[in-house]
C-alpha cells in the first residue's frame, strides 16, 4: 500500500525558533507537495517538489528521492505560521490523485 | 485570482437527509475531487472527475454520489445522511496532468453535521 507518513504530529515552538516538519513516503513518486491549512479550513499550496530544494520567503523545502523523505523548514518562526501542514505525493506519473499525509499541528507562541 | 468555492462553510442535517455539496471553479480546471477531512485520517478522496459526465471513485465513495453535468460545477451528494457522515468537505480542482503535477486548488470547506 502506497503511504505517506508525516512526523512530528503536533509542534509547539517558541516565536523565532527553527522548525522542521518530515515526512516520508513509501514508494517513488512523481511529485511531493507541501501544503497548508489554517483554523477554519482553507488549503494553500506552498510547493511541489520532484527534486532537490525549493526557498519562498522563510520556507525551504527539501527533497531526497533516495531516501524517500523530505522536510519543510521554516526559518524564524512567527505565530502566524501557526497552522496544519500537510506533504501529500503523487505516486504515479498519469495519475492525477493525490496521497496525503495526515499532517503536523504546528503552534507558534509568542 | 484563482477560485474554487463551496456552496456552504458550515451545515447541520438531520439522518436520512439527501444533502448536496457544490463547488464551483472558476480556472476551467479539467480535474475536480471531492475529499473529506477526519482528525487522525488526513484527506481521504471520496471521488474524482476528469471531464464533464466523467466520474472516477476513490477511496471511499460509499454513502456518496457525484453529479458533473458542466466543467466548472462539481456536487457531492449524500444520498441518505448518517451520523458517520459528519465531517469537513473540500472540493479541489487541478489542471491537466501534464502542466500541474497535480497541484491542486482547495476551496474553504464545508462542515457538515448530521444530527
């Protein structure tokens, strides 16, 4: 069976502290995507990775294929990053469904 | 700026109830999905479409029916409500395969409880 595994489940971090969110998958994919979703439901795409390493603003994600694992970093942390993030793959290149992890809580005190 | 929207962002039914969720996209997206969102389960896909009258179950589709009948319009119907029913619904939409690798944009939500 094709799974993604997210850790740590929940985070509660000090404001400006350096948080970093794994996630791990079971069989090679096409894509990795990170998302995220606020109190109150909305999801919002932060990015989609097939290799190596993308940056936006304080986020970086990171990708290795090998290993079958990437991280989303975030650098400074503020509360309003406080949120659900959510990695979900692709398995198949073809196939249009996505496989999501079951997310990290992420809470960011001032 | 791109758009997917739901027709309600919070709902109470009662069980036996047909209920229908619509979502709507306005990027002539030719995918649409209908997923429910569970504490401790992630988002599990209910169903999947990848044209207009094209329907495509995915993990969990019992309970559940879905109408495509134009490309920008895609409905979740609860043929009889339950109590297990009672969850978050989000309606994404996604362009082809080929230009996206499957990014996919969610509308709000709707919170469905069923009494």
């Amino acid at each position: 069976k094709n799974e993604v595994e997210q850790s740590p489940q929940n985070l509660t971090a000090q404001e400006g502290e350096f948080i970093t969110i794994n996630c791990s998958y079971s069989v090679g994919i096409s894509a990795l995507h990170w998302l995220q979703q606020h109190p109150g439901g909305g999801i919002v795409s932060l990015f989609m990775l097939s290799s190596g390493k993308k940056k936006h603003g304080r986020l970086i994600a990171t990708i290795n294929i090998q290993e079958k694992h990437s991280s989303l970093h975030i650098t400074a942390s503020h509360p309003r990053d406080s949120a659900v993030y959510i990695c979900a793959v692709s398995f198949d290149f073809g196939n249009e469904k996505l496989t999501f992890g079951t997310g990290t809580r992420l809470t960011i005190i001032p | 700026d791109v758009k997917v929207t739901q027709s309600s962002r919070y709902l109470v039914k009662r069980t036996g109830e047909k209920v229908f969720l619509e979502c709507v996209q306005d990027m002539d997206h030719e995918n649409m999905f209908w997923y429910r969102q569970d504490p401790g389960l992630g988002l599990r896909l209910i169903y999947f479409s990848y044209d207009v009258k094209m329907k495509e179950k995915g993990d969990i589709p019992e309970g559940y029916s879905v109408s495509r009948e134009k490309k920008e319009r895609f409905s979740l119907i609860l043929e009889s409500a339950s109590t297990n029913q009672t969850s978050m619904y989000l309606c994404a939409s996604s362009p082809l395969l080929a230009v996206s690798y499957n990014e996919q944009f969610f509308g709000p939500g709707t919170r469905l409880t069923v009494l």
